[in-house]
C-alpha cells in the first residue's frame, strides 16, 4: 500500500519497533574519503552496506549533503552525514546540523496536540470551535489532526510575510470557507497544518506549539528537532539548494488544479531565497519548517514506537487509518492517521524533496533521511533498502 510522504507519496513500506528511548549522545567519525566527500558519524560492523549505500549518495548530491540514521533492537545503528550546509560549499555538515524535512514536521506538531488528547484537555470529537471560538469550517479536532476539515488554501492572496505572522495567519484560516465539507474527503493541508493543530494547542495549553514541542517532546527525549530557531540554532542550519523554477514544475505536474492552491499562497515555501532567510527559520510554521537531524527524526519514531511519548493505545489511534484514499490537494491515494501517513507495514511521514521519517512495524526499526538536496525518494528508498537487506529482510518495493 503506498505511504504517504507529505509532497509526495513514497510508495512502499512506512514503519515500528522496541527498545529504550535515548539515542547516542556523539558519534564516532569515520575516517577516510568516499568518493570527493568525506562521511562521517558512524554504522555498526553489520550495517556497513548502509554505509557505503549512503557514500555513493553523498557524492552525487549536486548542493548540500544530507544524514541518515536508524534504530533498530534498541539501539541507534547508524547515524551518518556529510557533505556541505550551505550553498557555497564553505561549511561541511557536521553533527549538530540541522535541515527543513519540510513535511516530515507534521507530525511532531501532531504530538504535541495528541499529548493534549492524553491529558483529557482536548476532545478529538470536540468541533474545533469549542476551543477556537470564531472557525468557521465545522469541523472535529479529529478532522483536521487527520487532514479532512478541507482547510488547504486561502481564497485570498496574501504576502510571504503572512507566515511570520502567527496571529494574522490563523485569523484567515478561521475566516476560511473549507475546500470540501469536513468528513466528506481528504487531502493534505501542505502549508496550514501545522497552524490549524498549533493553534488549537496554543489556545488549549497557553504555550506556542514551537514552546510545547521542545519543552515537553523534544527536550526531555534528547530530539534535536525544533520549530522557531533561536540564533544559536540557526547557526547550525543547512541551506536547501535545487529549489528552481524545474523543481517546482515538476512537482506541480499532474496534480489536481487545488494543489497550486494550496502550496502558493502564501508564495515562498518553494523559494531558496525565502527558506534559507533568518525570517523564515526564526518562524513557527510547523507544516513544514521545522528543523531537525536524521537522529532526531528516527529518534522521535524510536520513542513513539516505545511509549516514551505516547501511550500505546494513544498511538494505536494515531497510527490507525482516519479516512483513506485519493487526495483533494496531491491526487494519489494515501491513508492518513492522526498526523501519520498509514502502510500496510507502519507509519510515517515525506516531506518535500525527499527527507523521510518512519516506522516497520515488520522490520523492527526506525528511519530518518533528511537532505539539503531537494530530489526524489529515490535515496532514501535505497538506504532503507540496504538497511533491511542488512536485516535479513526484503527491499523497498519502487512500486
């Protein structure tokens, strides 16, 4: 069953597994060069495909490297990263670096609601108006936690700007007529997801979603993932490069005319000018930038698969699909849980231009990819492939 990948569908296997919830805090570095750049961190001795898997990527990637990283029985087995973190190759990728896996962010902002669900502070049946007085789409906390309320797009034009805008943006979004009456379809809210969920958190909880995720998520499970970066954290972030006008083309290809709609307005997302720009990393706009490491993203799987930081019925919910599919705003079929796009083998979530964050449920293990280089799934569908034949399992299904 294809998964869901965010701007994307990835279509093959998403993912589960046990084991303690910490990940490693150093890696070793790898000494030596693959190809013109040089790997570091580190993959146990039977994981050394993965290894030489991600070295081949390495040395292909056209702009800035990338990270990969995976738990499996327990334990963190490969953490890996190289290549540049800007776009004029000055400064190499290092531990602490941290990229936009654009929609992979969805569903650490689901979390953060989720746990606001376990607390008994937010009804998933509850209309969205109980807690946000004034919205006008009728939809259930439910509904839009599982991207049915049809609140993709804005009828009106607005700037760029309106994304450091918390207020102004969540006010449109309130005022805005849903694209399908909620319940009746789906389809991924690509640029407001993290707002229409964030804003229910900030109203329920008090504290902004950015706050929430890294005081009671990230920050005691050792994640290095954020949204809103302060400057010490924008220090260590990577520029995307490969955003141009044939990217974005080919991403718009073959999708329902609501697409456009709904990833253009407000204009920027897709812009290397606007991402890379201290406005926008210093933003909450958890849809889609938020900021993290390979370790990170396999390591917030790894914790959710072991109740670290879901109870296991809570994340049963989450993880069961909602509604099923094709999509109103991608034009493939997916399956969406609570924030999670749903396979046959687990959960997870793509972003665009090929990060990845998921769970095998069969396979026993977590993955992260993420990139500076936008492209295809290609790369990380080839790490996993690598990874689970190291496991004695089959590959990656490209179909």
């Amino acid at each position: 069953m294809p998964a869901t990948r965010g701007y994307a569908a990835r279509p093959h296997l998403i993912c589960q597994f046990v084991g303690p919830a910490r990940r490693q805090s150093k890696a070793r570095v790898i000494a030596g060069q693959d190809g013109h750049m040089e790997v570091q961190g580190f993959a146990d001795g039977r994981f050394g495909p993965v290894r030489q898997c991600f070295a081949e990527i390495l040395a292909v990637q056209p702009g800035t490297g990338a990270a990969f990283a995976a738990w499996c029985g327990g334990r963190l087995v490969v953490d890996l990263w190289g290549g540049y973190a800007d776009s004029g190759r000055r400064r190499r990728w290092e531990a602490g670096s941290v990229v936009q896996p654009y929609s992979v962010s969805k569903p650490f902002a689901a979390v953060c609601a989720l746990r606001l669900v376990e607390a008994g502070r937010l009804d998933l049946d509850a209309p969205v108006q109980r807690y946000w007085p004034g919205f006008l789409a009728p939809a259930t906390v439910r509904q839009v936690l599982s991207h049915q309320a049809g609140v993709v797009m804005l009828d009106r034009p607005v700037p760029t700007e309106a994304f450091y805008d918390w207020d102004r943006l969540c006010a449109l979004l309130a005022a805005q007529q849903p694209a399908w009456p909620p319940g009746t379809a789906h389809g991924e809210s690509a640029l407001f997801y993290g707002h229409l969920v964030g804003e229910l958190v900030r109203r329920v909880d008090g504290r902004s979603v950015g706050r929430f995720l890294r005081e009671e998520i990230c920050g005691p499970a050792g994640l290095d993932f954020a949204f809103g970066l302060s400057p010490s954290l924008q220090a260590r972030a990577v520029d995307l490069t490969g955003l141009d006008d044939a990217f974005r083309a080919g991403n718009a290809a073959g999708r329902p005319a609501l697409y456009r709609l709904a990833v253009a307005n407000p204009p920027g997302a897709q812009d290397a000018a606007v991402v890379n720009s201290a406005a926008w990393r210093a933003a909450e706009i958890p849809a889609v930038n938020g900021h993290g490491t390979a370790a990170a993203v396999a390591g917030f799987y790894h914790a959710l698969a072991t109740g670290s930081l879901l109870s296991p019925g809570m994340l049963a919910e989450a993880v069961t699909p909602q509604c099923a599919g094709p999509d109103r705003v991608f034009g493939h079929d997916n399956a969406w849980g609570l924030g999670f796009g749903i396979s046959d083998d687990g959960y997870g979530m793509g972003g665009l231009g090929g990060s990845y964050g998921g769970t095998s449920t069969s396979g026993g293990y977590t993955v992260g990819f993420v990139t500076g280089s936008v492209g295809r799934f290609d790369r990380v569908d080839r790490l996993e492939s690598a990874l689970r034949e190291c496991l004695g399992l089959a590959p990656i299904s490209s179909g």
